[in-house]
C-alpha cells in the first residue's frame, strides 16, 4: 500500500518530517495555513516537496495515511478535526521519527526549567557519547534522525508534542516540575494539562527510568493514584533519597546503581534552587548513561545557561537589563522576580493563557518599583497589579517599552523582561521577543 503523508505546518518539525519520510519513501504534501519561510521553501524546493501555504487543501490532505501536525497547531483547528473524523491518525513530529531510530532517547518535559535541563544534560553527555540534541530546541529531530548520525538523543518535548505520541517511548524521560500553563488549549482544565506531560512515560517499560521533582505537590499527587513501570529516580532538596538526587550539607548527592556522586551547590555555573533542581535532574542522566564523574563536576561547573532565559544583555547607568524572554507563563515569572535583588522595572504581557497572577502578589510588592505592559490586552495585569504597584505603563511595542524602562529605571535598578504570557500578538515567537529586547537595550 502506497504511505502518503500530510504534513501541516511548514516551519521546523514539518520540514524535518518532510525530508525523513521522503528518504523512507513517503509521498510528502506540505500544508502551511499562513506563509513558509523562505529558508524551509527552500528545502523543500531544493528536495522536489509539494507544497503549499495560505490555506490549507483538504482534497489533498484527505489522501494521507497519517497526518504530521505541528505543535503550535490546535486539535481544534478545523482542519484537524475533520482528519479526526475520518479516522485519519494525527501524529507529532516525535512520534513519526521515533519509528526510524534505535537510538536512546532521553526525553524532558516541564512546565519551565526544560530548555535549562535539555541543554544542561545534552552538555553533560556530548563529552563522552554520540548525541544530539533536539525537540522543541534546534534541529528537527526528524531532520537529524534522517542524518542517521547520531546513537543517543536529548529531546526538549512540549505538552503539544506528547499530546501527538502513540508509541514514543523514550529510554529515559525527565518531569522538571508542573504548574498551569497553556490551559487555553487544554479546555481551562489544570488535570488536562498534567495528564498531557505523563504521556511521557506511558508507553516506558520496566527497563525505562522517570526522573522527576519529588518536592512537586502536583506530581506526587499524580503517581499516587497513577501507577507507571518505569524506575522512579526522584530528585528533592527537601528530603534524602534512597536512589536519585538529594541535597545534604549544601551538597548534590547522586546515588543510582550502588554509584556516588557528590558535588558543592556553591560550585554550580548557574546558581538559585530551580537551577540546583535542573543540575540534580541533568547529572541523574548523566550517572546512568555512565558519564566520568570529573565530565560531570566540569560541565556544571561551567554551564552558564541558555539564551532569554534570565540572560544578562547590559550594564546602563548601572541598571542592568535581563532578558527573560522565555518566560511564557507565571510560574517562571516567579522564578525571575524571586531571584531579583534590586528594585525592579518588569516588563510583562503578551497573549494570556488564562494566566492566574496571584501568585506573583507578594514578589511583586517586595521586588517591583514598575511594570510595563507589553501586549495588546493588558486589563488583567492592571487589575492584578494596579493596586500595588504606583506606575503602570502601556506600550505598543517593544522599542517604546525599553525606553519607557531607561527613563524609569535607576541607578542599581534592574529592567527585567519576564512576560509570563505568550507572545503571538507582537512577535513571531519568544525567541523574536527576546531578540527585539536585547537589541532595543543595545540602541539605548
């Protein structure tokens, strides 16, 4: 029978999986509902892809065996939905590659904190094994599983992206920690939401591991009453471990398999608990892929993090600028305004994702001198905020904020850019946000 494939979503992920299934001998239709880019038209172009973008055909569509959809694409999407009707299978880019590779897969998802871990882990493991790193970060997985290069892989994995899977089951998967995100595509339901990120681990066996956050109240409460096969290997800084990671006299404690590692928080390259917890769930991996301890102790030593993640950009006038830009939702927000130290401008906003802000509250009213808002609809933040802090801002666009923040800012202040929203109604993506922020200060 002849395999043809729709591909929805002409970015990343479907130019990957449009370049694996042609090299598995799958008929490929690439379907864009608004424009490609032109670096993808030209892959697809230069490897003779159909394509198509501004709307979608669905005679063609209709014709596919299975269906690759992009993650930022919704299941409601009417498109999607008449596939469902039809029976057709719908799949994320993960589950498609997966098939095609015997590789180990290490595989993290998260409410915040997996891009750290991703990267940390991927930087543990790249001194000694053969691996790559992909998912919601880099390459295409798809794209590199087609390169047949590489024995081990390192995937960043969103709710969207588990919520395509069938089979997909990694070797080892990492739960960083959850809190509400995204709910507006999950019906406004937290459990919704939750039970997307274990769908990391249903399909492991008794040979797998799940490393998570045993301190999370909502994963805890989730394994309670949902058994799963894989080794549990928890993390805490709370209490000490039998296998896993703990903290005991400000040192990280590794013990798996009858092997001990140790090492001083104080000597960690990025530094405040939510990085410990990232470091204890990257070194985890690390002692059981088997990685030389010295590997382990020098790559945290020297890990500095990844871009718009609390990323230092300038010292002006002795305010110093920081792009959070990877802050899509309160909780990491939370994060960033905890580890503030000096009086802060906090630049916020974007496409709310039934953001629920009390819990910034008190931060807000202890860190924070100034908030500017950032989106097309700021009446929540207002209401949240108006109350506590003296000055709120609306601005229309990201060179108007900076500015706005220069002139509100003083000497030992800091300007953070921490949206804890999304960020489709100005930029392309949190990626372009940051971008914008960072070269917005250097113009100052």
């Amino acid at each position: 029978m002849k395999k043809v494939i729709a591909i929805l979503g002409g970015g990343e992920s479907g130019v990957g999986t449009a370049l694996l299934a042609k090299k598995k001998g799958y008929e490929v239709f690439v379907s864009d509902f608004g424009n490609i880019k032109e670096k993808y038209k030209k892959v697809l172009i230069e490897n003779s892809i159909i394509w198509e973008e501004g709307g979608h055909s669905e005679a063609e569509i209709l014709k596919a065996t299975v269906v690759m959809k992009s993650p930022g694409i919704s299941e409601k999407a009417p498109i999607v939905k008449l596939l469902l009707e039809k029976g057709i299978p719908v799949i994320s880019e993960i589950e498609f590659a997966s098939q095609f590779t015997d590789a180990t897969i290490v595989g993290v998802t998260g409410s915040n904190g997996k891009t750290t871990t991703a990267s940390l882990t991927y930087s543990l493991l790249k001194q000694d094994l053969n691996v790559a790193l992909g998912g919601n970060i880099g390459d295409s997985f798809a794209q590199q599983v087609s390169e047949e290069k590489y024995e081990n892989f390192v995937l960043e994995l969103s709710s969207f992206q588990l919520d395509g899977i069938k089979d997909f089951a990694p070797h080892i998967a990492i739960l960083t920690n959850l809190s509400p995100d995204h709910l507006d595509r999950y019906d406004y339901k937290y459990e919704n939401y939750i039970a997307s990120k274990f769908r990391i681990t249903m399909n492991q066996t008794e040979d797998d591991y799940f490393i998570y956050d045993a301190d999370d109240v909502a994963i805890k409460k989730w394994l309670d009453t949902h058994p799963i096969k894989a080794k549990k290997l928890p993390f805490s800084l709370q209490h000490k471990v039998e296998e896993g990671a703990f903290i005991e006299n400000e040192n990280i404690h590794i013990n798996i398999h009858n092997t001990h590692f140790t090492m001083p928080i104080a000597a960690l390259g990025l530094q405040g608990q939510h990085n410990t917890k990232n470091a204890m769930a990257a070194s985890t991996v690390a002692t059981l892929l088997k990685i030389r301890k010295a590997t382990i102790r020098e790559c945290l030593e020297n890990f500095q993090g990844v871009e718009h993640r609390l990323e230092k950009v300038l010292k002006i006038n002795n305010v110093m600028y920081i792009n959070d830009s990877k802050a899509t939702n309160v909780n990491a927000t939370f994060y960033a305004l905890d580890s503030m130290q000096t009086p802060t401008v906090w630049i916020v906003g974007g496409v709310d994702k039934g953001n629920d802000y009390t819990e910034l509250l008190r931060l807000v009213n202890e860190k924070v001198k100034a908030i500017i808002c950032l989106g097309v609809d700021n009446e929540k933040i207002k209401a949240h905020f108006g109350n506590i802090v003296e000055t709120i801002v609306e601005t229309a666009g990201m060179e108007e904020a900076v500015k706005v923040a220069y002139k509100l800012a003083d000497r030992n202040d800091t300007v953070l850019l921490s949206p804890a929203c999304a960020s489709f109604d100005l930029f392309e993506n949190y990626e372009d946000r940051g971008r914008q922020f960072k070269e917005a200060v250097r113009r100052l």
